[in-house]
C-alpha cells in the first residue's frame, strides 16, 4: 500500500474511523468521557481526518505526494511489524530455558 493508497483508505473505505478509534483509546481524557461525547468526538474526529485526507489528495502536488511514498512505507511498515510484535508477545509466555 503506498501513500496514495492509504489516502483513498482514509476517505473512502473507512479508514479514518480506524485511526480515530486507534487514536482515541489511547487518550486517557478520551475514555474518561461518557458515551455520547466519545460518539460525538468519534464522528468529528473520524470525518476530520477523512476530510484533511481528501484535500491532501486533492490539493497537494503529485510531485510531493510521490516524493513522501518511500518515508509513509518505512512508517507504515515499521508500525505494521511493531504491533505485530507487540501481538506476538502478549500471547508468547514461554520461558525462556
């Protein structure tokens, strides 16, 4: 997935509700809220992004978008291999001999 890709992700297939979910239950303040406001924050945040992605899209030069591919893929990958980490060892308890 390049950053173009992950662009149309944000805006179009529902991506942006999974950052902002990723985001918000890391915020201590966000889980302190009651559930109506974390819907409300939830949706404002989630079209936010989706928004602010679409006019990256739609506004910066391609030059640019292009040039920033190769960083988003180190990010995406290092970020993608880290959780996968950190999933691997939440279930590994194995001692080690």
């Amino acid at each position: 997935m390049n950053l173009n890709d992950f662009l149309n992700f944000l805006i179009y297939s529902g991506g942006s509700v999974a950052v902002m979910s990723f985001i918000a239950e890391r915020w201590a303040w966000f889980q302190s809220l009651v559930s109506e406001k974390k819907q409300l924050y939830s949706f404002i945040g989630s079209a936010s992004i989706a928004i602010v992605s679409y006019a990256f899209l739609t506004y910066a030069p391609a030059g640019f978008i292009e040039a920033m591919t190769p960083y988003f893929t180190i990010l995406a990958s290092v970020f993608g291999v880290y959780y996968l980490g950190q999933a691997f060892h939440a279930e590994d308890k194995l001692p080690l001999k």
